[in-house]
C-alpha cells in the first residue's frame, strides 16, 4: 500500500512539474507560418522523397526534402528554384517529369535495383499523392528532372 501512495505522489509531482515548464514556454505549440486567406498565391508545399524499394509502403526512405514554390521558391530542396520552374512548366503533373527518361543520353545498365520517388503535399491549391518507381538510379537520373535530384 506505501508504494502505491509514493507512486500517485510522484505522479502528481512530475505533472505539476511538467505544467509548470508548459508554463514557462508559452502555448507549447509550435506553428507553421500560413498563407493568409486574402493572398494572391495559391499554396504550393510538397515534401520530396527518394528511397529504395518498389514502392513508398515498403521503401526505405533515404533522402527527403521540402519544396515551396509560392510566393518564392524555397525549401530544404538544393535546387528550389529550378525544380519550381520544371514542375510548372509541365503543370504540377509529375508524371510528365519521369515521361523525359532518356533525355540525358546516360547509358544505363538493365540492372534491377529499384528506386521509389514520391511527392506529397499541395501544388497550387490541389493535393498531391504521386509517387514513381525507376528501375535503378542511373535511370531516375536519365530523366534530367531537377525535382527529384537532391
């Protein structure tokens, strides 16, 4: 019976405790800077993935960027500007991306080790769930897209 009596008082202890720190910190919540209701641009945030596997379910993610593109492009992506410029010159259709394999005349070997490419978020107001498996890395690269190239 003691032990349960000193086990309610520590719990009380460490969540008066950890109120107080809440406290102390302010709200606690951390937010995202927002596109305001009235702005001119329609919000366009997409989180890029490439991961290996042969598709997003059972791939292991290897790398992961954000890429903003409105009102400036911006982001964790390396190369925000130009993978801006390539998605909306094809319309946010990322399908047209991966259409370009060849483009860079790279000669790749048919070896199969698969490489899963995904985007997820909004490209100017509409939702984006799109992913994409190349056959190995040599040909996601052959597709000379900038989006997926960080």
């Amino acid at each position: 019976m003691r032990f349960k009596q000193l086990s309610v008082k520590a719990l009380g202890t460490a969540t008066a405790i950890a109120a107080g720190c809440l406290m102390s910190v302010g709200s606690g919540v951390a937010h995202a800077d927002s596109v305001e209701a009235d702005s001119i641009y329609a919000p366009s945030a997409l989180v890029l993935t490439v991961g290996r596997g042969t598709d997003s379910a059972t791939a292991a993610v290897q790398r992961a960027v954000v890429l903003e593109c409105a009102p400036r492009p911006r982001g964790t992506h390396p190369a925000a500007g130009r993978a801006c410029g390539q998605l909306a010159s094809v319309g946010g259709r990322f399908e047209q991306l991966v259409r370009t394999e060849g483009s860079t005349g790279a000669m790749c070997t048919r070896i199969w080790d698969p490489v899963v490419v995904t985007a997820e978020g909004v490209w100017k107001g509409q939702r984006v769930d799109w992913q994409h498996t190349f056959a190995n890395p040599c040909t996601m690269k052959d597709t000379g897209s900038s989006v997926f190239a960080f």
